[in-house]
C-alpha cells in the first residue's frame, strides 16, 4: 500500500493522526517528489512520554 500512495499520490507530505499522541499528526514524506531534496531537517527533540495518557492494559500498543 505504501508504494502504490507514494506512487498516485503527488504531494510532498501527507499527514496522517499520531496514534501515540491525541490531537497530534505525523508527516509522512514521498521522497519521489521533486520538492523532497529543498526539505531542511534539524535535529531531533527528545520525546518523553507521559504514561498517564496510557489507556487501559492492553488497549494500546504501547
């Protein structure tokens, strides 16, 4: 499935919700469009995850 998004799909980036985090979107990139080489990226930012936000055992895939 992913190939074939990348394949008809011609944006840059796609947004898709966070599953870890609510209200958040994750980006996913198509390396093949012709905008990919102009992204700039910076360094990462350390992540800590709040375990209060955990549902109940065994219902997230955490």
């Amino acid at each position: 499935m992913g190939n074939e998004l990348l394949v008809a799909y011609n944006a840059l980036a796609l947004r898709v919700p966070s599953i870890v985090i609510p209200d958040e979107y994750c980006l996913v990139l198509n390396p093949n469009h012709e905008d990919f080489s102009r992204l700039q990226f910076h360094a990462p930012v350390p992540f800590r995850y709040d375990h209060r936000l955990r549902r109940s055992e065994g219902s997230f895939p955490l």
